[in-house]
C-alpha cells in the first residue's frame, strides 16, 4: 500500500508561480517513476509531467518552459515548481506513481490550483 498526498494549491494572478510537492509514504518496494497530471472541469484528466527514476523528466507541450518536475534526494517527493501560469492551467492536480504490476496507479486525492486573470 502506498500513499501520495499533495500540498501546495492555491490561488495565483496569472503571470505568477506555484510550487506544488508530493509525498509518499508506505510500501515502497524500488526507486519508480511519479508524475503529475490534472484536471479541469469539463475535461478529461491529461498528464502534465512526469520524472523517471533516473531522474529524466518529461513534460507535456504546455507545460514546457514553465513548469519544472524533480525529487529530492531520498526519492520519497515529487516537486512541481509552475512559473508563468495561466488561467488555462485551473485544474485540479493529481501526483501519481505506479502500482503493483499488473494493477491501477496510486493517485494522490489531489490540490486545487485556480489561476485569476
């Protein structure tokens, strides 16, 4: 069993930055990739970035040249550090990492970013 939880949501201007953290606690049995994704009213969830357990981040084309994903040194948090936000990027944002084999993702419950104009 592993839990993700998330901090760091809030409301911004647009222009403005956030920087949003995921941590996880439980079985963690290796050194796995984690992830961002979000949602927003009315739209299907869409992932956002993602880091691999080397290190080598990825990053949906909205999100490139704004957003930074990285973890800490003890590969136990997940940090999404988003500059320049849009009222576009209101959405709910989920941390996910990947479950047993075979099985559905572990989820975050998820924190709230809403971006004025």
């Amino acid at each position: 069993q592993v839990q993700l939880v998330e901090s760091g949501g809030g409301l911004v201007q647009a222009g403005g930055s956030l920087r949003l953290s995921c941590a996880a606690s439980g079985s963690i049995f290796s050194i796995i990739s984690m992830g961002w994704y979000r949602q927003a009213p009315g739209k299907q969830r869409e992932l956002v970035a993602a880091i691999t357990s080397g290190g080598s981040p990825n990053y949906a084309d909205f999100a490139k040249g704004r957003f930074t994903i990285s973890r800490d040194s003890a590969k136990n948090t997940v940090l999404l550090q988003m500059n320049s936000l849009k009222p576009e990027d209101t959405a709910v944002y989920y941390c996910v990492t990947p479950g047993p084999p075979g099985k559905e993702p572990y989820w975050g419950q998820g924190t709230q970013v809403t971006v004025s104009s």
